[in-house]
C-alpha cells in the first residue's frame, strides 16, 4: 500500500472541500467554448549512462539515474499541477543487462515487478523536479559493450506527458583530468603554460574529445586557437563576461590505459584586471550531447590562431564511467587594487516637489573584484537621507535601515539605505543608484552621505582599496550657493553631471544616469515637479576616515560559483535536481 505525504493528503482534503462548488459551476459552463489543449509536460534524465562491468570479485558499483519532469510554467506560485500522476518504466531493454532498484530516500511511491516499474506521486510543481531515482548495477553475466534502453512513460488526468528514452551500457571510456602545478600566487602580468593531460581509465576509447576551459575575467590566455570556440558570460556573478568559456575539440581516439597531453600548452596570463580568479579545465568524449551541455544556450565564435593538437588512436565509443573526475579547477590571487570612488549629487526643488537624484561609485580599476568562491556582495553603497526629504523610489537593491544601520521594518521613510553590489564589479563597473526624493520641508544645504564600503558596517574598509580617501561623497538638497556641493563640481540648476553618470535637464525636469555594478551606464529620465537635478557631490570629497580593516568575504567560503559551473556540465552525471518545495 502506497503512503501519502501529509502535505499531499492535506491538499487532498482541500480539493474535497471546492468540488461542490466545481460541480456547481459546471452547470453553468455547459454552453461554454471549448477548452484548450491539455498542457504536456516533459519526462527526462541522463539520456546516456555508462556502468563498471561486473566484477569478478566484490560488489558491483552502482549508479543512479534521476529521472525528471519538467512543468512549462512559468508561474511558481499558481502553476503547480495539483492531482495524482502516474510513471511507467519500461525495464525489458535492459534486462540481462543492468539490475534496477529504486533509493529509499528519493522514491518512496515507486515498485518493480518483473520488468516493469511504477511509480506514483502527487502534484508536479513549475519548472523542473525530480520525481525518482533508479539505481542501476551491471548484472551477473553482461559483458563490455552490453547495452539497452529504458522507456518512460507518464499519464494523469488532463496531463500529457512527453516520454523519454535513457540507454544504458557496460564499459565506455573514463576520462580523468590531472590537475597541473599551478602557481597561485601572482602579479599582473604572470603567465604560465597550461599542459591539460587527461587518461582514459575506461574499457575503451573515447572518440573525439572535447576540451573546457572556463576562466574569470582576470585571466586570459595569450592566443585564441582555430579549432576552438569561445563565448563569454555572467553566469550569475552579476557582471557580463565576468566569466570566458573556451570549447576545443580533437578528433581520433583515445585508447584506455593511455594517458594524452597537449603538444603545445597553451600558456594563461594574469591580465591588468586580475584579483580574485578561478580556471577549469574539464574533458568530455566529443559527440552532440557534450556541446549542447557545455554550451548551454550560449552564442560562441571560433578562434583564428593556431591549432591545440593531441596524440589519436582507432576505437569504438561509449558514454564515460566515471564523469566526476573529468574536471580539475584552480584559484589564482593576484596581487592587484581596485579605486572604489564615491559620487554623489544635489538636486533643488520647492516643498512637496519630488526630485531625482543618482549617487553610486565608480571603480577606477586597474582590478576587477569578483568573490568567486564565497558568492557574498563585492560592497555596499550606505546612504544617509539629507535633512528635510522623503526617499519615494529607490532601487531594488537597497534597503531602508534606522539612523544607526539596524534593521528596519517599515521600508517607508527610512533616514538610511543599504545598496550591495552583486558579488563582482568589473574593472570599468559604474554602480549607479537612481533615487527620488519628496521635499517635505526645504532646508538650505541640506546634505546626505553616500560611502561605499565593505557590506559589514563593523569593519568598513574595502582590503583591495588603496584610496580610501574617496569612498565618500555628498547628496546636497537645495545648496545654499551656486557653487559646487560640498566638495564637489557642476551647476544647482541643471546642465551635465560631472561625478555621477550623464544627467542633463532644466528647471522642472529632472533626468537621472543609471547604471550598474557590470560596466557602463544606461539611463533612466523621469520628471520632477518643481524640482531640477544638476551637478554631483564629487567623487571622494569628504572620505579619509576609512581604514583598511580586512574582508570577510574572501575566497575562503563555500564554492558557490564553482560549484554551480562545475555541476552544469556534468552532462553525463546521474545526480539529483530536487525541486524545492
């Protein structure tokens, strides 16, 4: 007998409790159109997985399969398919071949008889889930080169269900990177050679290889090669390019027991920008399935240098038997500052006339800052509301906080904000914060603070910045002169914004810069009543009391970017993707 959750049973209940209404409406709906087609939902898992021959002595070893569904929506909280499903598999292609158990932990509704497997659940959230995991061992009797197919199949009431098809095989290729001796410790400038040598540990050759290569933006190597492609992208650090992908494919094969090397390494480079850096180095058999993982959606072109070459040889090919081990990574810390500079601005208006005002900071470089490994915010811009003003808009990334930088309930009104950055800021970054801000009473140079330092308000100092002088700057309402605001350059009364980004308008019209922790500067324009905005409060104009105190937020934390590139493309890996629920 099949157990419920409680949480299902619950829902269970739940839906017991409208049908009297449904069943009421339904009277009504008699005339209605017709509905629409049924929403099909699609099965997957490892299309390829490869198993250890069985031994001779011990245990087989085991590999798990998470077999997914994957729910089109796009709504997380309204698109759950909220009834029983059922899932069929199909065993009878891998019979002889593989024995199959369910885990205990992932699938607790599903059973095997004979050849057929069944498993039961209820509700099928938005996006992709996991629904069971089929462990599989080599059975007593198959040989090398063995191989089936496992049919999945799914139904449920007003569900259709896209099947999916996993082939199994004993043996394949085992392509273990070894992890080279790099030195971690460098200067701008530094290079080294990267000699990637990998060994097949398998039962038979790979055919093709497909070399990665993924490195942060502080790093580069010294040549882009003809039978490379190469792709740049954030992937989560909140800096476009902040990471370089580069996919180098060989040809022929590569034997088990052997061991290749590059004949001419390529060497890597600690570009002007290095700080904080990460290189992976990963290989896969070549084929479709390898590209379309590595790439992930990613628009790539070729390189026009010279060609990377490895040693071939003839045979068949076969999924990989171990993928875990086909990645190596390294930290470089390269000794390297970033020039985080403070600006601020000023704005005039009457009693009750919003303004816009944009304050932020620039980095002047020559490093990038990027906390790989921790994933915690680069920095935090901290605000003080002039006297006499209202905040009404401010940006997604700051939080209202009390006059002493404690947490704060109500997010209206509040005499401070918090802005953090992502957790990179590129070398050119110009994190820019678009504010607007009601006029409740004028007060004569009435004048806010704006620093950027390190998020932890206890120790505020930024460790790779040698100019704390400039972490600080001003937000001036309604100056008393028409000179420069505290320090600071432009006009009160329009015209171009010398420290913050571009703004331009005239009296009534305020139009604000914008821009972001990954380069450059957009715009955003919006209109004051009765308020203009001009000049800036200057990069660094009332800073000095800064010291370098230290960050927490170095490279010691859990491998969170990493982690998350590295479990991308271990395409061929049997692993759980769990939806949270």
């Amino acid at each position: 007998m099949r157990s419920t959750p409680p949480r299902a049973a619950l829902r269970r209940v739940t839906g017991g409790f409208a049908a009297a209404g449904l069943l009421a409406a339904c009277a009504l709906a008699l005339n209605a159109p017709a509905q629409a087609a049924a929403p099909e939902f699609t099965l997957g898992g490892p299309a390829e997985t490869a198993l250890h021959p069985y031994p001779a002595t011990g245990a087989p070893q085991k590999a798990t399969l998470g077999f997914t569904v994957n729910n089109p929506s796009l709504d997380p909280e309204n698109g759950t398919f909220a009834d029983e499903y059922t899932v069929r598999f199909d065993l009878s292609g891998i019979a002889g071949i593989a024995d199959a158990s369910f885990s205990k932990e992932g699938s607790a509704d599903c059973r095997i008889t004979g050849t057929t497997a069944v498993c039961t659940d209820w509700g099928v959230f938005a996006g992709l889930s996991t629904f069971a995991d089929l462990e599989l061992t080599a059975a007593k009797g198959s040989k090398d080169g063995d191989a089936g197919t496992i049919e999945v199949t799914a139904e449920a009431q007003g569900i259709t269900f896209r099947p999916f098809s996993a082939h199994v095989g004993i043996g394949g290729p085992d392509l273990s990177m070894k992890r080279l001796p790099f030195r971690t410790k460098l200067q701008p400038g530094d290079s080294q050679p990267v000699p990637v040598t990998f060994t097949n540990n398998g039962t038979r050759a790979a055919e093709g290889v497909l070399l990665t290569l993924r490195y942060t933006r502080g790093m580069a190597f010294t040549e882009r090669y003809e039978n490379c492609e190469y792709s740049e992208s954030d992937l989560g650090m909140g800096s476009p390019g902040a990471w370089t992908t580069a996919l180098c494919s060989f040809d022929g094969s590569y034997e088990p027991g052997a061991t290749y090397t590059l004949v001419e390494p390529p060497t890597i480079k600690a570009t002007p920008h290095a700080f904080y850096d990460s290189f992976l180095y990963r290989v896969n058999e070549d084929g479709s399935a390898a590209r379309a993982a590595e790439r992930a959606g990613a628009r790539y072109s070729s390189g026009k240098g010279a060609t990377l070459t490895l040693r071939k040889a003839p045979s068949p090919r076969s999924a990989d038997l171990e993928p875990g081990d086909n990645q190596q990574d390294v930290d470089f810390q390269t000794a390297n500052s970033a020039d985080f500079a403070a600006y601020g601005a000023r704005a005039e208006g009457a009693a009750g006339a919003t303004v816009e005002a944009t304050v932020g900071f620039r980095n002047r470089g020559p490093a990038w800052i990027g906390y790989i490994r921790s994933g915690e915010d680069v920095a935090t811009v901290d605000l003080t509301v002039p006297a006499g003003a209202t905040v009404v808009g401010k940006p997604d990334s700051c939080r209202g906080v009390t006059a002493d930088g404690d947490y704060r309930e109500n997010q209206k009104a509040a005499p401070r904000y918090f802005c953090s950055t992502p957790m990179s800021v590129r070398e050119d970054a110009d994190f820019a914060l678009p504010f607007k801000l009601k006029i409740d009473k004028v007060v004569a140079g009435a004048s806010g603070k704006v620093t950027v330092r390190n998020t932890h308000l206890a120790a505020p100092g930024l460790p790779f910045d040698p100019e704390p002088a400039n972490n600080t700057a001003s937000l001036v309402l309604n100056a008393k002169d028409s000179g420069a605001a505290s320090g600071g350059t432009g006009s009160t009364t329009g015209g171009t914004t010398s420290g913050g980004p571009a703004a331009t308008g005239g009296a009534g019209d305020g139009s604000t810069g914008g821009g972001s922790a990954s380069g450059g500067s957009g715009g955003s324009t919006g209109s004051s009543s009765a308020g203009t905005t001009g000049g800036d409060g200057g990069e660094g104009d009332t800073g000095g009391d800064l010291a370098s105190t230290g960050s927490t937020a170095l490279m010691t934390g859990g491998a969170a970017v990493v982690a998350l590139v590295a479990g991308g493309v271990l395409y061929t890996a049997a692993r759980r993707r769990r939806a949270t629920r």
